[in-house]
C-alpha cells in the first residue's frame, strides 16, 4: 500500500513539474512595466508610425537634439547591443551590415596602386585602405606612402551617409493591454524603427529605408542614462521639457496606426488593396481603426 501511494505521489509531482515546464511565461521579458498575464483582460497588438515633421511629434526632432541622433549614437557606442531585422526580434543584424543601411549612395572606388604602372597628375589610386591622388607625372615603382611628396590624400568620393534628420519617421510596435486589477489601459511599447521615407527624395528607389528593429526596453535605458540629450522640447514652455521617457509614457506623439494584428499579418493599406479598395480607403480604415479602439476602451469600462 504504501509503494502504490508512493507511485501516486510521484506521478502527480510529474504531471505538475511537466505542466509547469511547458506553461507560457507570465511576463513579457521585453516590458518595460510588464503586466503578468493573468491580469490581463484585454490585449491587442498595434503598429504606429510617427512622422517627426509632423507639428506634434517634432518635440522629438528639435535641431541636434534628434531621437533617431541618440539611438544611432547608442548604436555606436555599443550601449544599444542588438539591432533586428523583424519586429519577432529573434533575428539581429550584423553591425557591419547595419552600418551599410545607413549609407546613402556609395563612395567611388578607386584601383589599387599597381607598381608596374606610371601615373600622372590627378590619378587616383587607393592604398593600404586610402585613397591617394598623384601629384606629379611619371610616377612609378615608389607606393604613395613612400612617396609623399607626389601624392596626396584624396578626401573625395566618400560615402554619404543619413544624417539623424533624414531619418524623419519611426514605427512602434506596442500591446494595448488592459488590466483587470487596475481597471485601466496601458499602452505596453515593445519595439520601435526608425525608417528614412521613401516619399523623402532621399532613397534612391523611392521605398522607404528600414533600418531594423530596437527593443524599447533598451532604447528607454538610453533615454534614462542620457537626461541631457534625451530632451522632448516643449515650444511653448522650456520648463516642461521632458525626458524622450516620460514623454511616451505620456503620449506626447501623434502616432497613426499601421497595422493591427491579424491572422494574415497584413498592414491596413494591403488589406485594402488586396479588396481592389483605394489608398484613400485605408487611410480612413486607419481612423476608424483608432476610432474602434477607443470604442473597445470605453466597453471594457462598462464591463
């Protein structure tokens, strides 16, 4: 009787220990303020796109005081470790890789320094990772380095890269999620990306240039380690600038929505256009998406 109790008590630990390795995580590890699951009544998932130009939004864009400066900066540095290629963020882009989205039109590049050639002035020619351009006729058999006197370092032909102002749009993606126990809605960022426009002139084929994916979990760290530079610029009282934190904690942005989750994971403007339905048509679905979610805001209240 007692081996049959014991067989009993360690197949129901089993079932217990099994059913708990398998459970869903309770947190979302890329929360900043996570909201266990449990508390969760409602959630949804929503794409923004917030357009810097814009009046409201260009407190986040003040003239060297740019978002999109700071995080490229903590990208740099090293402070911002991972950059994504999807919003999943499971896939990360090398750095090397990353840096080539943020070229803006190629540098020239030049033939390397051959010694059984002769070159005259103005040639250009690169060497150990310069370019060089000659400075006298008839040179041969001395490299650039050796010779400095004939050549000079050619500044030119460099790559252009975006600036932080070009970078003028960015995307958030974000849980609506509303809490059983506080009885209110919290808007739970997630990710964010930062994009030069297509509509911009500044892509060469007129699509917009995305430039991944960054936790937001780790770009609010940025905001709360740097309050001298993460300024939200308030035009009409300097008193009331906020940290780039708080101001997404407060919705200082107009942010129109893109996307919301579907089981095909179709942005609004190809729901509509896959329908044969107009531009015009998706922009409106964007309000009416706003519009619905205010609604479902409302009802869970009433609820």
């Amino acid at each position: 009787m007692r081996i049959f109790f014991a067989a009993i008590v360690v197949l129901v630990a089993s079932a217990v220990s099994f059913g708990q390795g398998i459970e869903a995580p309770q947190y979302n590890p890329n929360s900043v303020n996570a909201i266990p699951r449990y508390e969760q009544l409602y959630k949804i998932r929503v794409w923004r796109e917030i357009d810097f130009s814009e009046k409201q939004n260009e407190g986040f864009f003040a003239n060297n005081g740019q978002i999109t400066k700071l995080a490229l900066d903590a990208i740099r540095s090293g402070e911002i470790g991972e950059v994504y290629r999807f919003d999943s963020l499971t896939t990360t882009y090398p750095k090397d890789e990353f840096y080539n989205l943020l070229i803006r039109s190629q540098g020239q590049v030049f033939d390397p320094w051959d010694v059984n050639k002769t070159y005259y002035t103005n040639d250009q020619v690169s060497f150990d990772g310069k370019n060089y351009e000659a400075q006298a006729d008839n040179l041969s058999g001395k490299t650039p380095v050796e010779s400095p006197a004939d050549w000079s370092v050619y500044t030119g032909g460099k790559a252009i890269v975006y600036i932080p102002g070009d970078i003028s749009k960015m995307r958030i993606m974000e849980d609506l999620i509303f809490d059983r126990r506080r009885s209110r809605l919290y808007h739970d960022i997630q990710a964010v990306q930062f994009f030069v426009p297509g509509n911009s002139g500044l892509t060469s084929d007129g699509f917009d240039r995305q430039l991944g994916w960054i936790k937001y979990k780790d770009l609010e760290r940025v905001f709360r380690n740097h309050p001298r530079e993460a300024i939200w610029f308030n035009r009409y009282n300097t008193a009331e600038n906020r940290n780039f934190a708080d101001a997404f904690l407060l919705r200082l942005f107009k942010g129109v929505i893109y996307k919301v989750e579907n089981p095909d994971d179709l942005d609004l403007q190809a729901i509509y256009s896959e329908n044969g339905r107009s531009y015009k048509e998706s922009v409106w679905a964007r309000e009416w998406e706003e519009i619905r979610l205010m609604e479902k805001e409302h009802n869970l209240w009433e609820y």
